[in-house]
C-alpha cells in the first residue's frame, strides 16, 4: 500500500505530524505570521470562522471563498438593508401619508413587491456564485443590467460617504461640554437667530440650563409668533458646517474639516474590507448590531419626556381617509423598494459568497421584515424627541418635523440641545448614523470589488484583490472631494434624487422580466429547487411573474407623474443642473440597450433572429460554480471516474493541482472574497 493510503502514523513518530501522515511538511507552515493574520487569525480556508476547539469550517468555493457562518451573511445583509433613510425617510413618510394608516398599504408593499424582489436577487446570486455581471451568463444580452448596477452603485457608493462624513463631524464635534450649535451669539449667527435656549453665562452645568430653558418659554413662544424662527442648529449646519454657497456652480472653497473626515469615513471602509467578506463579516458583529442599541437608549430616554407621547401619536394615529390616495400607495411601494437595496447589486454580491445549499429563502424573509420593523422602531425614536421639543416651543409637531439631512443635522440636533447632558446622547445618535451608513457603504464597495474581480477573473487580480478595493476606495474618495466644497450639498441631493431614482426601477423590472419570460420561468424554478432542495413557494411563483413585475411598472409611472424638479429650501436649481441629474439617471439605464446591441452584433447567427436567439440563451458556463453541485442537465458529460476525480473542483479547470493547494491556503484574504447593499 502507498504512503498516501497508510492505515495510520508512522511508528516512532509523533502522531498528527507531518512525517507521520506520511506528507512533506510545508515550509510556509514554520514562517511567522504576518500583520495580517495577527489582526485577523490564519488566512486559510481551513480557519474560515472556526472557534478554537471546534472542528475548522472549510471554504466550498475554495478559490472565491465563503462566508465564516449564516449569520455573517444575515448581519451584512441587515445592515446593508437598514441605512440611514430608515432613520431619516420612513418616519416622515409615515406621518406625511395617514400615519398609522400608512402601515397597510407599506406592509402589503412589503409581502407583494418586497420580500419576493429580495428572494429572487439572493437566489440569482447564491445558484451562480457570482457577483452582478458574471450572473448574466444566465442571459448574455441583459448584461448590461449588471453593468447599470455597477453605475447605480458607484453614484450612491460616492455621496453616501459624504453623508457619513458629516456625521463623523458632527460625533466629533459633539465631543464637548456645550453643543456648538446649543445657543446664538456664535461668530456665524445672524440677527434672525432665535435659540429655545438663551444663553446663560452664568450657568455651569448642563443641568441649569434646562431649568433656565423652561423659565425662557414665554419669550420663545412671543418670538416665534412674531417672526420666522431660524434655529441655532440650521445656522451651525448652513453657515459653519458647510458654509453653503449661493449656486449650484459656486464652489466655493473645500472645507477642510469635511474632507478631513471624508478620509476617514474611506479609510475605515477600506480596513473593514481589507480581505472582504472575512473581515466584514466580523465587523458587521459590531455594525449592524449596535445600533439597535442605540435606538433602545435613545427610545427610553425619548418616552419619558414631557410631549413624547403626543409625538408618537402624531406618528401612528391613523387618517384612514388617504388609504383611498394614490399618492400614499406609490409612497409605500417606493419606500420598500429603495429601504431593501433592490437593483444595486449588492444583494446579489452578498448571496454570492454563501454556501451553494443555504437557505436564502429563509433569510429573504428573515432581513425583510427586519429592515421593515427597524424602520416602525426609528418612528417612535424620533417622534418622541420631536413632540418633546414641539411641547417646549409650544407648536404643533409638523412645524419640527422633517427628513433627509434637514432632520439628521438640524431637527434632531436642535432637540437634543433641550437634554440634559446633551454631548452624551449627540454622541449616540451621531454614532448610530455612523454604523448604519457604514453597513450600507461596506456592500456598495464589495459589489463593484466583486464585479471587477469576478468579471477578469486571472490568477493575478485574484491574489491581489486587497489592490482592488484599495484602488476602488482611491477613485471613491477623489470623487467626493467636490461634495466637500461649499456647494457640496446642493451636488448631494441632486445626486440621491436622481441618481438612484427611476433608473433602479427600470433596472430592476428588466431584471424581473428576464429571467421569468427570457430564461423562463420554469428553468428558475427548477434551478432554486435543485438549490434549496424545494421548488420556490407558489405565493413566490406568482409574484415573480406577475406582482412584482406588476408593482415595478406602478412605482415608474407614480414616479414620473410625482416628478417635481428639485430644489433645496428656498433655492431652485438650475435647469442645466436639472439636465444633468437626467443624463445621471440615464448612464445606468443606457448600459442595458447599449450592451444588447453589442452583444447581438458579436453573437453567431446568419440572420438577426438568430443572433438575437443566441445572445439571450444561457451560456455554457452558466450554473452552479463548483461541478459537485452541478447536477442534472447542468452535470458535464464526463465518465463517473473522472468526475468523481473533481467533483469539488471549480467550474474552470485551468488551474494546477499545486495552484488549488495555494488558493486553498490563501482562503479569500483579500483576495477572494464579496450592495450591496440597503439599507
């Protein structure tokens, strides 16, 4: 018998040695560990999430890798779902549409259009193992989807870390004994300010001046009858945080201490990236999870304010009479679709790096539900500060709220200010926009990592994957930098409202419409089933190929009839501006015809009938990634012993059995690992 099939260790040697399995012991397993590995344990496939003493969890797909565990996945995934506008949007939205009434038509939204839209985009990537370009083998011709994905991604990936930037300026800027933004009488107050605090110069603890602050009520009161009240907190963010120009093309200077943080905000991205989803998926321990935390301090302290409750019932009191408006049903169905992160691509990343067999049904209606209910919990956070604050000022709670960045740095701030030791709980609120964003961020940069990777796919940028997503992180920061002038703001919004705004629609219909009528809907069900070991669920069945689709054209024409050009406060953009945001929203959508074209040109075929039929069927490669899994009519046609000879080989075979050794000891460290994304 062979030395490779000896029945146990050699005698006199020590057993479970190199010597005694009969194998020549690897150099590389004496060199001392690097930084890395130090920081975050062996890069070996061998060591993917395995606790010390249990057995070591192997990566299936040793050359792109896989998640440590499930709930690495289900964290990463919650936390690219649940973003700031579950914080800043839904709670407005909630109050703006019938309150508690709004709750019907957000929760059917949810089951029709939602969870269904969530399952599919996380099956189309775990049954491919690919990220959003290399899922297209499906159909070639609509791979310019996965192109206008990338362009989606790359939009939001560059304005969504500004935003956390400033609230980076704003946690340090909290980092004192009096908010910045508590009183009037600063260098870059006007006249018109008029704080809910006054200024007392002779109080020493914060203590004192919410007492004083209660004794000022009356003078408050008499001011803001007598004339439009601008707070403390929207002059600090106005005229000291951005020093905001008079024009979209006024410049203005580069505020320093913005991009400051902006280098921040990319250099912590880029640390938490640094082997991808290895490293990630135990950041979003943290991440994903504290804020919850947050949200619970921040929710005890609100109830038991004085006016708390009269804010959360303007929050929930139900006005069924505009269930029966058009306009609160096209609310619901958009905020569903934008709060889950459907067509961003980072989803489908996401579900790439799990294990071929795991339960994305399961988790599909698992991370829905949670981005929904965390988005009714945000409610209540904020509508008990914000009625505390309108029973101070003595108005109605609809003159205090807002959304967007106008309650994220100037409401909510202002509110805290009435607090007693408000630098504390500036502090965690600030903190908790932090991590949501940063949730969110990790998938936008992964999903264009990923693409790139998987898309040149050579033994080089695979090894050197780390390069990549520094690389990515360089051009994100670069182009951000203009955000960071004093016209940065007006850049922002008009990047967010267009942007990402009709264009993941209509990606997202294509992307619907293709696989159910192009690749056919029977090939997908049978697909999932031989993934999940179940076919999809009828209510599934159905949706896919009627609701959803059915719900994506509503939300297109609901945004086209809703369309308002876009202004910020009382400054109306330009219609160059304006035309520029459209020519945004189409450079994502024109990948889709733009590479259809391209690809029926280079496809085979006499006649364009045929070359059209052949750039829409499946590619050869088009399947599960590793051949155990390919099973079917999708197994090779090779004999039993040679397939079961790499039945756990990947789908490309091109490589040595000493480069397989090599990718299997260097596990996905940056190198192989994952918008994607909301969330």
């Amino acid at each position: 018998m062979s030395l490779s099939h000896h029945d146990g260790p050699r005698k006199g040697l020590p057993e479970g040695s190199a010597m005694a399995e009969g194998r020549t012991e690897d150099p590389e397993s004496r060199r001392a560990p690097s930084l890395e590995e130090v920081w975050f344990g062996p890069v070996g496939s061998d060591a993917n999430g395995a606790v010390p003493g249990e057995p070591a969890k192997r990566d299936e797909n040793l050359k792109r890798g896989n998640w440590g565990n499930q709930i690495e996945f289900v964290l990463t995934s919650v936390g690219y779902a649940v973003g700031l506008g579950n914080v800043w949007r839904f709670p407005y939205l909630c109050y703006r549409n019938g309150g508690g009434a709004f709750l019907f038509p957000y929760f059917i939204m949810l089951v029709f259009c939602g969870i269904p839209l969530f399952f599919m985009e996380l099956s189309f990537g775990q049954f491919a193992s690919q990220g959003c370009l290399g899922v297209w083998r499906i159909s070639p011709m609509f791979k310019g989807v996965g192109y206008g994905m990338m362009v989606v991604s790359t939009y939001i990936g560059i304005y969504y870390n500004v935003v956390i930037c400033i609230a980076f300026y704003y946690f340090f800027t909290s980092m004192t004994r009096v908010l910045p933004w508590t009183y009037c009488g600063n260098p870059w107050n006007t006249p018109d300010c008029a704080g809910v605090l006054s200024s007392p110069y002779n109080a020493t603890n914060t203590s004192s001046l919410y007492q004083a602050a209660q004794a000022e009520f009356n003078i408050t009161h008499l001011v803001n009858q007598t004339i439009k009240r601008t707070s403390p907190s929207e002059e600090y963010w106005r005229r000291y945080v951005l020093r905001l120009s008079d024009d979209i093309g006024n410049f203005g200077e580069i505020r320093l201490p913005l991009l400051g943080c902006l280098g921040v905000s990319w250099i912590v991205v880029f640390l938490c990236l640094i082997r991808g989803v290895k490293s990630s998926g135990k950041v979003v321990y943290f991440t994903a999870t504290f804020p919850y935390v947050v949200l619970t301090i921040l929710f005890i302290r609100g109830i038991t304010l004085e006016g708390a409750v009269t804010g959360i019932l303007y929050y929930l009191t139900p006005q069924w009479d505009k269930i029966l408006d058009a306009k609160v049903w096209g609310d619901a169905a958009s905020q569903i679709f934008y709060s889950l992160g459907c067509a961003w691509g980072g989803l489908i990343t996401m579900a790439s790096y799990n294990k071929f067999h795991n339960n994305c049904y399961r988790d599909s209606i698992i991370i829905s539900i949670t981005n929904c209910a965390t988005s009714v919990y945000a409610g209540f956070v904020i509508f008990s500060i914000l009625g505390f604050m309108a029973n101070h000022l003595g108005v109605d709670v609809s003159e205090v709220a807002d959304h967007g960045p106008g309650l994220a740095f100037v409401a909510y701030p202002e509110a805290l200010t009435l607090l007693p030791i408000s630098p504390l709980w500036s502090m965690l609120f600030f903190f908790m926009l932090i991590l949501l964003g940063l949730g969110t961020q990790f998938c936008l940069l992964e999903t264009l990592v990923t693409a790139i990777v998987d898309e040149i796919g050579n033994d080089w940028i695979i090894r050197y994957k780390t390069v990549v997503t520094m690389g990515v992180a360089v051009v994100g920061f670069l182009l951000g930098v203009p955000l960071t002038s004093q016209a940065g703001i007006y850049w922002l919004l008009l990047m967010d409202n267009y942007a990402a705004s009709f264009s993941l629609v209509i990606i997202s219909c294509i992307m619907c419409l293709s696989i159910m009528y192009v690749y056919g809907h029977k090939n997908y069900f049978r697909d999932i089933e031989m993934m999940l070991g179940f076919p999809p669920p009828i209510f599934f069945r159905v949706c896919w190929r009627f609701f959803s689709p059915a719900i994506i054209f509503f939300i297109l024409i609901f945004t086209v009839i809703q369309y308002r050009p876009i202004s910020y406060s009382t400054y109306v953009y330009p219609s160059w501006a304006i035309a520029l945001g459209f020519l945004m929203a189409l450079s994502s959508v024109v990948c889709i015809p733009g590479y259809a074209i391209f690809r029926i040109c280079r496809s085979e075929g006499d006649t364009f009938l045929e070359r059209l039929k052949n750039a829409t069927k499946p590619s050869k490669d088009w399947g599960p990634a590793l051949l155990e899994h390919r099973t079917g009519h999708y197994a090779p046609a090779t004999s039993p012993s040679t397939e079961s000879n790499y039945e756990t080989q990947p789908l490309h075979q091109e490589k040595s059995k000493n480069e397989e050794i090599r990718f299997a000891a260097q596990g996905s460290n940056g190198s192989v690992h994952s918008q994607d994304s909301k969330v």
